[in-house]
C-alpha cells in the first residue's frame, strides 16, 4: 500500500475544477470560471515582443537566470507599483513568481506551521485556502459586510485567538465577492495590525481594473512596520498564461520567500520574464487596460442591469466597482449547489460560494464572472439562471 502524507487527507480536487470541466462546452454560458477575456489579449504585440526578444536576446531568455528575476522587468513593477498603489519600494524588495498564486503557496510555507491559525475574509479566495491547506493550518474566518472585513470582529477574533501566524486579505474587488474596502477600514485595519504585529497578505490581482470612483490606497502604502506582504500579477492586466506575479515585501520575509522559490522551481520562466518585459518597452500598458477596462465595465453593467430586471426580490448582489465579480446570496432555504445543476441543465454555469469559505456552510451564495462572455450571453443566462431561481422559490 502506497502511503502518503497526512497532508494528503486535506487536499482534494477542488469542486470548481470539476464544475469548469463541465463549463468548457461551447454552448455553455459560463459565469463560472475567473476568466479574463481572451479576444483582449495582446497577441499581436506579445508576438512582436516574442520575435524581438529572441533574436536580440535569444541565448539569454533560453538560459537559467537568478531566483530574483529579470531586473528590467522587475524594476518596471516598482515604477507601477508606486504610480497605481502609492507603494515606495526598489527592485531589491521584489520577487518575480510563477503567478501571484505562488506568493500565496510561499506564503503557507513561511509563515505556518501544522495547528497555527491564519485569518482571512468570509467568503475568501478559494485558490488561496487550498494552497494553505498544504500547510494544515486552521482557518479562522473574519465576517465582511459591502465595504469589506469588519474591523471590530478582527479585533476581537486577535485579541481572544492564540498562534495567529498571518491573516490574508484581498482590499480590491475582491475574490468571490467583488467587494472593495472602504479607505476606513483600511486605516483601522493598519492600526489593529500594528498592535498585534500580525504579517498580512495583501493581494491584488484585481486593483487596476477600477471601472469608476477613485482607487484606494494599498495597504502595502500604508505600512510602517513592515508587516504588509503585497502580492502583484500580470495575469488580469496582461494575460495569466506567462504565470508571471512578483511579492514585494521587507528584507528580511522576502529572503525566506526567496529561499522557498529556490527550492520550489529555481526561478520563474526567463523566456516569460524578457518577452514580457520586451512588450513593457514596446506598448503602453495603461493604454491595454483602459481597453480591458471598458469592455469589463460594460460587462458589468449588462450583467447588474439584467440581474435587476430578471432576479427575484428575494435575492440579494453586490454591485463591484471593478474586477471580474459578483456575489449573489439567494434566501436561505436554497442550495446554490443544487440549483447550479438545473442551471447546467439550461446550459448556464456559476460557481456555488460554499467552497470559497473555509470552515464550510454559506450554500446559499453563489460567484458570477462577467468578463469572460460577450453582452448577448450575458443577458440570456441571466435569464435562465433567473428561471431557475423562481422555480425553487418557496
Ligand atoms: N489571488 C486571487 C484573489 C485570484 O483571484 C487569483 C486568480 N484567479 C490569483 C490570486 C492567482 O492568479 P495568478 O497566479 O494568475 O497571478
């Protein structure tokens, strides 16, 4: 018999990847997965990037490069880390990773220890409690209304919860709910956390796509006790296939990150790294996603519009200033899981939201995704999904 670590036992394959398997029909209309737009892709420019690159740089985009990463691209991400999120920092504070999701992977492995706890949003990310789960923390989840994580909850959950080793949060359009933190919130955060002396995750993948309404401020801006680990990617701006993110945090947690990525795969793709870093210096990357931005805005808007129209009144959504999501929370007595059968049935999908929590229940809530269909496909599975939801109306 083959015997496997005790890790094992928590790790399963995550539902959503068995529910996009289904979705990837083509006549599906799927809401489900966290898609950015394909046809938005840079191909053109990516492949001038690419032919640049290899015949100028060839040798050196084929070869083994530092754990660091490319220092030009790397010097690029502080530019526009401190333009798009008020952050201060050198190319020294940056690691270049295979996508923001393997900062939060690193993250598990520095920061926790078998029984240790870490705090995140309710409902949360759900990529992000499968990687800590490899760690075999115990989650403790902090409640959120419509202008984020309740500071008062937090507090209170510190001040009563021992061997809390890291919380993990995402302040910009969040993932699953689309929600955004007040600049408020963001302050008493800061102050709670300087108090107890806690490491936060910030992650951002969503940030720059802001459709309206002024951006906030990071928490990585507002640190002064170099406690904020901020996670940044490529992935929603420029296209997630060349698995480029980076963290940016102090000397001393960035060399064990540093030291995890050694161990993890040496260093991410340096034909990825050049190639992107050639396409930085041959296009406009504001001018990209003020293009991503209004289409996504658009999207947003058909989809919130329609949902007015066709939902019943018993339901309840957000209304994101950006990202790529929205949250809708059906009357109690139904299972979002249940009724995303029927909906697969009309050739609609979503994701249920009780994965995205990690202590379970909240089955009544489910994750839409609007950057990924054109407007007609967003109305009718609206639509259907709508159906559906009155049919099991009590
Ligand atoms: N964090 C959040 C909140 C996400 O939604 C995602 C992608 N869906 C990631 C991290 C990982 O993205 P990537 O690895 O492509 O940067």
């Amino acid at each position: 018999m083959i015997r496997f670590a005790d890790r094992m036992n928590l790790l399963t394959g995550s539902e959503i990847r068995e529910l996009l398997k289904l979705t990837a029909q083509p006549d599906i209309i799927s809401f489900a997965g966290g898609l950015p737009a394909p046809e938005l892709f840079p191909v053109e420019g990516m492949k001038a990037a690419a032919i640049k690159t290899l015949e100028e740089s060839g040798e050196a985009a084929m070869q083994y490069s530092t754990t660091e990463g490319f220092p030009p691209l790397r010097q690029k991400i502080v530019d526009r880390m401190k333009a798009k999120n008020g952050i201060q920092t050198d190319i020294d504070h940056i690691l270049i990773t295979s996508g923001s999701q393997q900062g939060l992977d690193f993250a598990g492995r520095v920061f926790l220890n078998p029984g240790d706890v870490v705090l995140m949003e309710s409902p949360s990310y759900l990529g992000a409690i499968n990687a800590f789960k490899a760690s075999e923390p115990k989650f403790v989840e902090v409640p959120t209304d419509n202008n984020g994580m309740l500071m008062e909850e937090l507090e209170k959950i510190l001040a009563t919860t021992d061997n809390v080793k890291m919380i993990y949060v995402i302040p910009d359009f969040q993932n699953p709910s689309g929600r955004t933190w007040t600049l408020e919130r963001r302050e008493k955060f800061m102050e709670i956390i300087n108090k107890f002396e806690i490491p936060v995750i910030e992650d951002n993948p969503y940030g720059e796509l802001r459709f309206e309404n002024e951006n906030m401020p990071s928490l990585k801006s507002m640190d002064t006790k170099d406690l904020v680990i901020f996670l940044g990617t490529f992935s929603k701006i420029l296209a997630p296939g060349y698995r480029l993110g980076w963290v940016c945090a102090e000397d001393e947690i960035l060399e064990k990150f540093n030291f995890i990525k050694q161990g993890a795969d040496l260093q991410s793709s340096t034909v990825s790294q050049i190639e992107t870093n050639t396409f930085l210096e041959m296009n406009d990357l504001d001018q990209h996603v003020a293009k991503i931005k209004e289409v996504y805005g658009k999207r947003r808007n058909c989809m919130l519009k329609a949902m007015e129209e066709y939902f019943p009144k018993e339901c309840t959504w957000t209304y994101p200033d950006g990202g790529l999501f929205t949250w809708v929370i059906l009357p109690e007595y139904m299972d979002a899981k249940e009724l995303a059968t029927q909906c697969l049935e009309k050739k609609v999908a979503y994701v249920p939201g009780g994965s995205f929590f990690p202590n379970g229940g909240h089955e009544n809530t489910f994750r839409m995704n609007y950057s990924n269909m054109p407007e007609e496909k967003i109305e009718e599975g609206i639509k259907r999904i709508a159906e559906v939801i009155k049919a099991n109306l009590r």
